[in-house]
C-alpha cells in the first residue's frame, strides 16, 4: 500500500454479501493502481479479536462505503455501531462517507438520509436492483468513488511530525460513542446465552467504555439517571477511573438490583473509591460498603462469589486506610 492509496472500509449486513463481492469487481481496477486498499470481516484471521479489528479498520478508513438495503438497516451492530462511528468522524471532517443504495428500502429515515446517495438517475437516488442492467448501475457507482479518490490524496490525519493528529472530540461526539457501546452492551446481554464467551464479550464492550471515562465524565449525571442499563454501565465505567462519593448510594443500588454483571463492576468502582478518595470520604465508603454487603446478602449471593471476593478486598483495604491515618508519624 503507498502513503496516497485510500483505505476504503465496507460497512455491509452478512445478506448482501454477494453484493459486497461484485462491487468489488469493479472497484478492482483502483486496487490494481494502488488507488485503494480495501478492507472487509471476512480479512479477520481466525482466533483474531473480531470487534477490534472492525474497530480498528473502521478508525482508520479514508472511505467508509455504506452497502445499503433493508437487511442492513436491520442489523444493529451496522445501523447501531458501524454508522454511528462513521457519522462521528464525519463530523470530524476526517473521512469520507458514501451511501450506495443496493436495495430499495425506507434509507431516508435513516441517520445518513442527508448524504448524496449513489447510483443516481440523473439527480435521484436508484438502487441498483433497480436498474436494466447490474452492470451498469455498479459501473455508475465505480465510477463515482474513482472520482473521489483521484481528485487527491485521502483525508489528512497525520500531522508535521508524521504522527497522528488527535482531535479533540466535542461532547456531542462523545455521547455518541457512549449511546454505541451502551446499545452494544444491551444487544449482547439480550441476544447471546449466558456463557463465558458472552462475558468476555461484555468484558471488551466495558474496556472500551472505561478506555473514554475521562472523555465522558461530563455525562455521568445524565447515565446515572438514564432508564436504560448500557447507560448505568457506561456510568460505572467512569467511576472506576474517577472515584466520586457522590454516586455511592447510586453503586450500592447497582449492587442489589442490576444483573450480577453490572453488580460486579458497582463493587469494583467502590474498591476504587476506597483506595483512592479522600480521606474526608472514609466514612461514606464505609458506610456504602456496609450497604453494599446487605444488598448481596439480599440478592442471595454466595460467599465465594467474585463480587464478595472484591467487597472483601474494599473493606480490608479502606480498613488499612484508615489505620494508617491513626498511626503516629516517625516524624511527630
């Protein structure tokens, strides 16, 4: 790949596949000139980390292709994450968007209906089922993005030095990642059977909220107080990187009415807040740990639980906290 190539990224459902397949043939002459490099799932390696590789790929883009029909406005990881972080970086002005109107379905009630959707008979949008010939409408399309990729080089994201430049993103943007993972959390709560590959799918899904807790601090009022559980999580996730007394009462309610997931990390952010608030709060933790215990003893929890494992350690650890605050300085 040369430094000008553009990475060009299909955001597509499984269902239109073929579809993906044969646009790529057309599209084959750019790669040839090393005009794109294209990326799709199925260049996943087995054993690989699926969602950080769509992650990543989706980050780096230049060209972000949305494959667009009914299935894909179906698909909630598209619609729900795919789109969402496309539209951010939009925003950005760091990547290109293009819609491409596979199918004919209701895409105007969509988040990108203000993008120029292609092919287009004459002004208007046209699927490309709909035309007299496939080929066509796909030599239309492909002739399209060779436009936007021969007009320059891709969207500047390296800065003098040849590092990538950060942008600051503003609230809005961050809200935005935060509503993604939230929607994700819940989808795969609800659609994969409890198992350990659903934990360590709930696992990463937190990693990444907690990986833009300080990004989202600003927020943590409106996630304490939203009704939806991908939300509180997202809440959790910002006290295990910013410990604040003030959500204790709201932690200890976690612990006894949340699922035992969303329990475990309400107790990881009190051990949090044990071990590194200020002493002032000392009574408060010790009080919410108190509180916290009641709650699992409620919630029928067992003893050798994770969540009693952590509790334990936040209660022995404050206790040293405060031991040490009453122990004679060597300098006194």
């Amino acid at each position: 790949m040369t430094d000008s190539a553009w990475r060009v990224f299909y955001s597509y459902s499984q269902q239109d596949a073929p579809l993906r397949k044969e646009l790529a043939k057309f599209l084959a002459p750019l790669t040839f000139q090393n005009k794109i490099v294209e990326w799709y799932d199925r260049d996943i390696a087995p054993g690989a980390d699926w969602d950080a590789e769509i992650s990543f790929h989706l980050e780096s883009a230049n060209l972000i292709l949305l494959l667009v029909t009914a299935d894909f406005l179906a698909s909630k990881y598209c619609f729900g994450v795919e789109i969402e972080r496309a539209m951010a970086r939009k925003k950005l002005g760091d990547v290109e968007v293009v819609p491409i109107l596979l199918r004919d379905c209701l895409w105007d009630e969509s988040r990108f209906s203000a993008l120029q959707m292609i092919p287009r008979d004459a002004r208007n949008a046209k699927p490309v089922m709909s035309w007299s010939s496939a080929d066509e409408a796909f030599k239309a399309v492909a002739s399209e993005i060779k436009a936007i990729v021969s007009a320059g080089p891709p969207p500047d994201k390296v800065a003098s030095s040849g590092e990538t430049r950060l942008l600051a993103p503003s609230l809005e943007l961050v809200r935005e990642q935060v509503q993604s993972y939230a929607r994700l959390y819940e989808i795969t709560r609800q659609r994969m059977p409890g198992s350990p590959e659903r934990t360590a799918r709930m696992e990463q899904i937190f990693d990444k909220m907690r990986s833009i807790a300080t990004a989202s601090y600003p927020l943590l009022d409106e996630l304490v107080q939203s009704p939806s559980p991908g939300d509180r999580l997202a809440a959790v996730a910002i006290l295990q990187v910013c410990a604040s007394e003030r959500f204790l009462s709201f932690l200890v309610k976690l612990v006894g009415s949340e699922k035992p997931f969303v329990s475990y990390h309400a107790i990881r952010a009190m051990h949090f807040a044990a071990s590194s608030s200020d002493p002032k709060a000392y009574p408060q933790i010790s009080e919410a740990l108190r509180e916290a215990e009641k709650a699992l003893d409620s919630a029928s929890a067992g003893f050798d639980t994770d969540r009693r494992k952590v509790l334990r350690t936040a209660k022995e650890e404050l206790e040293r906290n405060i031991e040490a605050l009453s122990l004679p300085s060597r300098y006194d």
